[in-house]
C-alpha cells in the first residue's frame, strides 16, 4: 500500500495545498470527498474564522482532512487549541520551525507534516519527529525557498536524505507531473494552483479567470528579503521590481508590500494592486472546473500514462 495512503487513510496520494485566500472548508471538504486530502488554509483566518471552517468541513464529509498551520501566525496557540478541541486528525505546519508544535500535536493523536524547500530543512523536521515532509520547489506559487531548487532537482535529494514518506510539491498540476514526481521519489503530490481554478476555491473570481489566462513566464519569484513569493505580473508586481531596480531597503519593501495586500488580490479580486500569488503551473491550467473533476482527471492521466511506459519512446 501506498505510504501516504495508508498514513492518512485516504484513497488517492494527492493532497491539496492549503492556500491563504483560496482554501476554505469547501474546497477542503470537496477535494477530500473526491479521493484526496483537502487541506484548510488557516494563515488568512483568525482564529474564530478557522473554528467556522472545521465546523463546516466536517459536516461537509466524513473522510480524512486537515489544516495547514504557517508556524508565523501571531495567533498559533488559538489555532491549535482549535485544531485539538475539534479533533482534526492532520496538521501540516509550514514556514517556521517543526520543533515548536510537533510534540504537542502529536501527543494530541494528530499527524504532523511540514513543509520545507531544502535538504537541510528536511533533515531538521525529521528530527523533530514529523510524520511526513512537503519538498516544494522552486517552481510553486505561494512562499518558497530562497535557494530556488526546482523539485525535479529537490525530490530525489531529499529522498536521499529522509527515511519518511515524502510529499512533492511545485509545478505538479496533472496526472503526468504526478506520476514524474514519483518516479523520482516522491510518495504523494501536493497541488495548490490547480485547485485555485475551481468553483469551490474561496479566491475571487478575477483571480481565477487572470489564472486561466496566465502563459509561461508570466510569473516570478521575489520578495526574498521578507518571505519569497511567486507572483503573477501585475502593477503591483511591477512595483515590488522598480523597488529592486532603485535598490531600496527591507524596509521600503515592508512599507510597499504593506498589509491585506494579498487580501486585496487573490481574495478581493483586485487585479492592479493586488498580490497575486500562483505557480508556474499556471500556463497549462486552462479552465475553471469542479474539484472532484480536477481530481479524476489527475489520477486517470496518472494511471494511464503509467500503463503507457512501456510503449516504444521508453524502449532502447
């Protein structure tokens, strides 16, 4: 059996990354009823808001799901003194240190999974004793790594490092980016830009269609001074680039990039002053549809060009 299968106890090794802004309970619970692992995005909630969410996921399916816990939330305690009241059996923790939190989770019965960008990292969350790691790469939207190794580069490094289950992340958004991160190692995927372009995403609808219409090389990684970020290319973008061009200090870019500015983009829908945040993956999403159509869609292309391997292009 499949490690991650059999670890969370859900049919499909493809997890849904928890976005700020776009992963509410109704894209958790969906993605979850369709296979996978929904995932609740808590670092844009406050903690009432979260409580809200669980509720709701949990009346919305009877299967497997969980939150994602940025370890820089000001108000961390309160969201894990929810995740604990609720019984939420999954916790994947992300931007900050695994040894804060791991044990008191898991002394609660929760799995504990942590994201990190690099080898190193990776070896530091294993010693805190998580239960599985995320590898993301260069190529995800969202926060990234600073060092910008790719996961075709990453995934077999960390592979080499860990003796847990691991989880790809970064630039997988179908059955055949599924199938290349396992081969390489990995024992699940985990997908957020695909998951953007779908009814049940809490994101704006602006954000979605801009999403869609995104082509390669429409977006960047940058603010790697405060938290590294891959954005579309939009006004705003253009005057996170002016700042760097000026050479201007942390400082300036604090004072630029403000707060809510995230908010305003993904959430809002503002297209011009708004952060917007997605993978480079962006370029092959083509549409909006359901969740459990994105899902099915993945794991028939994942099986079948897995069954296709031996036609003759992989013969020598």
């Amino acid at each position: 059996m499949n490690k991650i299968t059999q670890l969370f106890g859900i049919q499909y090794p493809l997890i849904q990354a928890g976005m700020i802004w776009c992963s509410g309970w109704e894209l958790a619970s969906a993605v979850s009823n369709a296979g996978g692992l929904g995932i609740i995005g808590s670092g844009s909630m406050y903690p009432e808001i979260l409580e809200e969410h669980v509720i709701k996921c949990k009346e919305a399916t009877n299967k497997p799901f969980a939150v994602n816990l940025p370890m820089l939330y000001p108000d961390i305690d309160k969201h894990i003194a929810t995740i604990i009241k609720h019984k939420v059996p999954i916790v994947f923790t992300s931007a900050g240190n695994p040894k804060t939190w791991t044990k008191h989770l898991k002394e609660h019965g929760i799995i504990v999974v942590h994201v990190v960008s690099s080898v190193k990292f990776a070896l530091k969350a294993e010693q805190a004793g998580v239960d599985a790691i995320v590898a993301e790469g260069f190529e995800a939207g969202g926060h990234n790594g600073k060092d910008e190794t790719t996961t075709f580069c990453l995934i077999p490094m960390v592979k080499e490092a860990i003796t847990i289950p691991l989880i790809a992340a970064g630039g997988i958004g179908t059955g055949k980016g599924m199938l290349a991160a396992m081969n390489l190692g990995a024992d699940a995927v985990q997908i957020g830009s695909r998951f953007v372009a779908t009814p049940e995403s809490s994101a704006h609808q602006n954000f979605k269609n801009t999403v869609v219409e995104a082509k390669e090389g429409d977006t960047m990684l940058t603010l790697k001074e405060l938290t590294p970020v891959r954005l579309l290319k939009n006004a705003f973008f253009n005057q996170v680039a002016d700042a760097y061009a000026n050479k201007k200090t942390v400082e300036d870019l604090k004072k630029l990039l403000g707060r809510g500015r995230a908010k305003k983009g993904m959430f809002e829908g503002d297209l011009t002053e708004g952060e917007l945040e997605i993978g480079q993956i962006a370029g092959l999403i083509h549409e909006v549809k359901p969740a459990q159509e994105v899902v099915a869609e993945i794991i028939s292309e994942y099986k079948t060009t897995r069954t296709a391997q031996n036609e003759e292009k992989f013969t020598f």
